[in-house]
C-alpha cells in the first residue's frame, strides 16, 4: 500500500509549496493566514515529496506486473485442465453435447429475434357525445378542453399522462375512435393493435342510449382481434361529477341485461346474415361481463373536471414499460 496516498491523490505533478503555511499555491486564494506571494523565497518546490512520489508508482507498476503473471499462471493451468478433460470424453458424446448448446443458443436467439415488442395504443371508444374527446385532452395534458363539434378522424398522440413521471414510465399511444356508426370502421382499424380499450359511457343520458352503446360495445366484444388477443376492457361510466348521473352497478347490469337480449336476437338470425366474429357468454346463461373471454372492468369518471384515477390506473396496468 501507499504510504504517501495523501499526496498521490492531488496529482503526479508538484506545486510550489507556501515555506510557513505549507499551503498549495492552487489553494491559496482559499487560505486567508498565507499572506506570502508566490515566487517569493517562502515558496519552495516540494523535491522531496515529488521524489517518494516517483518511488509510490513505480511500487504500484512493479506489484501489477506481478498479479499479472500470476493470473497468467492459473488461466494456463486451467486451459490444460479442460483440454485433459476434453480428451477423455468420447467423440459421440461431445459432438452431442455440442449440438445441445448451439440448439439451445439458436432456440434463445430465435426467441429474443420473433418476440413482438408489447403495444402501448389504448383506445377510447364509445358512443358520440359520450365524453372521448375531454377525457382524451384531459389524460394528455390535464386541460378540459371541448369536444364541441364531432370528430371525423381520430384524435390521437403518444404521451405520458400527465400526472406520472416522464423519465419513469412508457409513453401510451391514446387514439379518441369517433363514436359515430358511420365511422365506426375506423375502430376496425385500430383492434388488431390495441393493448386495451376504454369505452366511454355517458351516465348522465344513459337511459336514452343504452340500447345503442350495448350495441356498439357488444360488437366490440365479438371482434375477432378483441377475442383472439384478449384485449381488456374498461366500461368506463363517464360524467359522475353530476349528481343525476347513474352509478357504475347500475350501467353495468342494463348493459349485461341489454347484450343478454342482443345474443338472442342475433344468434336467431341466420349466422351468414350477420358478421360478428365470435358469439358471446356461456351458452344456457344469462349473459355477464365475467362470461367474456377478455377481462372487463367498470369504473367511474369524470373527463370534464379531472377525477380519472381509474381509467389512468387501467392504462398503467396494459401499458408497462
Ligand atoms: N358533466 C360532464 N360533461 C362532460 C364530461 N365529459 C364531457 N362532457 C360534455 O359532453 C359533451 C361531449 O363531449 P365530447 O368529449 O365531445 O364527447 P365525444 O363525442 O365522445 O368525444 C361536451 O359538451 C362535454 O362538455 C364530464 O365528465 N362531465
Ligand atoms: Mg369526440
């Protein structure tokens, strides 16, 4: 070890030294007692000092050069111990064994290769006027803007919602589907790619649509893409912030009661007539929302003054970095 590691530390080349202080010429300004200027007699080179500094690296050179050699030693040893070793295993069984490592290297390579990256598109889906568009603004941003006028095309962007934390979390690629049924094939264009989907519900003015968002939520449950990839869904109950509004039980149960009426239906017609891609529930049972295949959730919220916990909770849970 170093004895003299105090001084090695400040670096190989010397500075002048104060005579009465011993301070550095570098850290003068900081020592008010130096009042000697460099250059005077006071200020003396420290030879000495940089003389056992000469003899402290040239240890340290010499001690490395040894460790070296010694690892070079054991890795020699080592190298004739395997190829022994090897020698002494029968031809077959190596070449075996070293078909098992390439398989399991090309098997692992292969995986790492084929593995598709996870999606991070969530899409807000629902009938129009349901509250898309707010709650769209209001994830990206926290602001309450309007969705005054129905959208035509989709509103979307990839962001980090704006409570969380930038650096920590992956940014969602939030799509606002407009909810009107002449644009509902553009919804069509999103499934194949969706983590998860949020469909808005009013609950305000649920009464009067709860026919058309069953509906519309009942072909979003018999999509092939929905079913095949599982794809989870949040009944979100928008609007709550109003006292008339229905709770998240009451919304859940008409929908399950008025999908229940639509499998009948339709599954009276003649299946060729109709394209929905998979029938749905349990055959013999009253339809639930548990019956599904993919997971679905009710939550409550409000786009229009901010209370979203819910949905963003929903987002962080299918959307991992
Ligand atoms: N009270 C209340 N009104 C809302 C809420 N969210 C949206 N609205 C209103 O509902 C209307 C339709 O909203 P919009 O976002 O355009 O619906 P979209 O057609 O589904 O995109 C607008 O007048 C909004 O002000 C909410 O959480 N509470
Ligand atoms: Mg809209």
């Amino acid at each position: 070890m170093c004895i003299f590691s105090g001084w090695c530390d400040r670096g190989y080349i010397p500075s002048p030294r104060c005579g009465c202080c011993e301070t550095n010429i570098n850290d003068r300004k900081t020592n008010d007692s130096c009042r000697s200027s460099p250059g005077s007699s006071r200020w003396t080179w420290p030879v000495l000092i940089t003389a056992r500094r000469n003899i402290c690296f040239d240890e340290a050179v010499e001690s490395m050069e040894k460790n070296l050699e010694d690892l070079k030693i054991v890795a020699e040893q080592w190298l004739n111990q395997g190829t022994e070793l090897v020698q002494q295993i029968p031809p077959n069984q190596l070449y075996a064994a070293i078909g098992v490592l390439l398989f399991t290297i090309l098997f692992f390579f292969s995986i790492r290769l084929f593995r598709r990256t996870k999606s991070n598109t969530v899409l807000l889906s629902g009938l129009s006027g349901s509250g898309k568009t707010v709650l769209f603004y209001r994830l990206r941003d926290g602001s309450s803007h309007q969705g005054s006028v129905t959208s035509m095309e989709p509103n979307e962007g990839t962001f980090v919602l704006h409570t969380e934390n930038t650096q920590k979390t992956k940014p969602v690629h939030l799509v606002d589907v407009p909810g009107h049924s002449r644009l509902r094939s553009k919804l069509e264009e999103y499934l194949p790619r969706a983590a998860a989907i949020v469909f808005v519900v009013d609950a305000l003015e649920f009464l009067p649509n709860c026919r058309a968002a069953s509906e519309y939520l009942y072909d979003i449950l018999t999509n092939a893409s929905v079913v095949k990839n599982k794809i989870p869904v949040l009944l979100c109950c928008n609007k709550t912030d109003k006292i008339t509004a229905h709770t998240k039980e009451f919304i859940r149960k008409q929908m399950e009661k008025e999908i229940e009426k639509l499998r009948v239906s339709r599954s009276a017609v003649s299946t060729a007539d109709i394209a929905n891609d998979f029938t749905l529930g349990i055959e013999g049972e009253v339809f639930s929302f548990t019956h599904c295949l993919n997971k679905v959730t009710v939550a409550e919220a409000s786009g229009l003054t901010g209370q979203t916990e819910q949905v963003q909770e929903f987002i962080r849970e299918y959307v991992k970095p």
